[in-house]
C-alpha cells in the first residue's frame, strides 16, 4: 500500500525510482538485497516492506522478525555499503498504549506484541547497519489507494449492513499514506536522520473514523460503540498511540481528516 504512493512520490519529485515487489526482491535473501541495490545505485533506498499482519505475528514471531528485525537490516546493510541514505517506515505499535498525552520520538518504546516488537528489533537493526545516515519514520493507522485498509472496509461494510459495531477504546492518528508518501520521498532528500514521527495531525478513535467516513460518503447506518476486548483479537493494540515529532524539521502532515478526503476523492471503492 505505501510502497505504491512512494513510487508515485518520488517520480513527481523528479527522481530515478526502482520499485521492487516481493516477488522482485525478498528482503529475507541478504544475498538478493545486496545484489538489488548494488545495481540500482541508488542516493537513498525508502524499506516499506513488511510483515503487516499483526494477528499472524502472534502465531509466528519469529516469521515476523525475519522480515521485520533482519529483513530490514539486510536492506539497510546493502544501502549503508552503496552510500545510500535509508528511510525504514516503523510503526505506533512500538509503543504500549498507556499514555494520555502524544508520544515525542524520545518516549520509552514497550512494545504489547509480537508485531511491534518486530518492528522495534527493524528499527535497532537498521540503526546499527547505517549510523548516521538513516531514518525511521514511526508513522500510524495507514489508508490508502493500493492496499487494504480500515477504511475501504467500512467502505464496503456500510454498504452490506444496516448496523456496525467499531471500538472507541483505541486512539491514533489515521494517515493518508499519499501524504506520508511525500513526507518520506522530502526526509530522504534531506537526509533527515534519526527517529521521526509522521502522522496525520489531530487525533481520533476507530469509531470516529468510521463515522467521519460514514458522513463523508453519505452512508447511513447504525453505528455503535464497541471495545477492544470484545473483538478479542489474538493481538493486543495499544489504546492510545497518538504520535506527534519533538524534532522541528520533521514534516508535518495534514489534519487526518483532509487525509481522509483526499483518500475518498481518489473513488476507491473496496
Ligand atoms: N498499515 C498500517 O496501518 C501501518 C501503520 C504503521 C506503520 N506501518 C508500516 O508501514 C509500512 C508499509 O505498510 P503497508 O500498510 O503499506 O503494508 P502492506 O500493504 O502490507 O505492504 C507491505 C509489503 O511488504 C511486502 N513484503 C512482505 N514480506 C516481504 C519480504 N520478505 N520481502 C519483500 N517484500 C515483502 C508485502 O508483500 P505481500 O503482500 O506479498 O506479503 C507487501 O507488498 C510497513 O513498514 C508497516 O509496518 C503500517
């Protein structure tokens, strides 16, 4: 899903961009990664590869990791041997959730599952493998044209019922991967080193979301308010996984929701 707008993000900015699928490159080969981009030559190499399915991380941690923690690293290792600069997209997750005020890039992380402690092991890997010339941008609940998201299922669940449960229990910052696209696509070009968190601004629940999509698009249904604890996911989410950036040159995203508009304009139907 990000990946795509990446792309898209980097060729509008005018650079060279080769985009590599899973079924191009899989970062686990460290043989294959290495080969990749010492071919590409590239200034800088954006990772948004990974193993996103945060329930499935709980039954295989250490599939996970692979991808997450060593994949990562592999990618970073060959970037840092070809002079490039590395973004590694990371993830809210990182956090527990028990805060009630913004986590800065400088909070404690304390991952709650399997998933997050995945990306955090990426995060070290990455930072051991190119010092001084990498970023990982921390970002949160992505939508967006090329993937499956939250919204694109409300999207199509709002048509199928007249009545929908959503938890209210959980608080992030929803992000408009066309937006955090174009933020990643500028840390790269200034080489904007260290943590960074970029997020959609403001903040919100899931059922907020649901009902700001529900009213954008018209969709009239009964919406309730239901917890975390009774989906009984197998992974646990952190309640509250609002990020904001302490750091003054970190780009700032839009409200999330003009990121919410702008996903919707594109017409994507689920
Ligand atoms: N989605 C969110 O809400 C969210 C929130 C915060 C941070 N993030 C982070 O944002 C980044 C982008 O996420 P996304 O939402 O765009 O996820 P996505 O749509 O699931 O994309 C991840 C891509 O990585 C590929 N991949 C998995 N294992 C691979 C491997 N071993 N080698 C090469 N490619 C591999 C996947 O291929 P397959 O589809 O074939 O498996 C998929 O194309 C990730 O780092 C994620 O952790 C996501």
């Amino acid at each position: 899903m990000l990946g795509h707008d990446v792309t898209a993000a980097a060729a509008r900015a005018g650079h060279d961009v080769t985009p590599l699928s899973r079924r191009e490159l899989d970062i686990c080969d460290a043989a294959a990664v290495s080969a990749a981009v010492t071919a590409a030559r590239p200034a800088a190499v954006v990772n948004c590869a990974a193993w996103t399915d945060v329930d499935g991380a709980e039954a295989d941690e250490p599939g996970a990791t692979a991808v997450n923690g060593a994949g990562a690293g592999s990618v970073a290792a060959a970037a840092a041997a070809a002079g490039a600069f590395v973004v590694q997209v990371s993830t809210d997750y990182v956090f527990d959730g028990t805060a009630r005020e913004p986590y800065g890039e400088s909070a404690p992380t304390a991952p709650l599952g399997a998933y997050g402690r995945s990306k955090l092991a990426g995060e070290l890997a990455v930072a051991e493998a190119v010092p001084g010339a990498h970023a990982i941008v921390r970002s949160s609940w992505l939508f967006g044209e090329h993937g499956g998201n939250f919204v694109a299922t409300m999207l199509r669940l709002g048509r199928e019922r007249d009545e929908l449960t959503v938890v209210d229990d959980q608080v992030g910052c929803p992000t408009f991967t066309g937006h955090l696209a174009t933020a990643l696509v500028t840390i790269a070009e200034r080489r904007l080193e260290g943590i960074r968190h970029v997020a959609g601004a403001g903040s919100c629940s899931w059922h907020d979301l649901a009902a700001a999509t529900f009213a954008a698009t018209g969709i009239e249904l009964r919406l309730l308010r239901g917890s975390t604890a009774e989906l009984g996911r197998p992974a646990p989410r952190p309640a509250y996984s609002v990020l904001r950036s302490e750091r003054p040159d970190t780009p700032a995203l839009p409200d999330w929701q003009e990121g919410l508009h702008a996903y919707l304009d594109l017409g994507v139907t689920a």
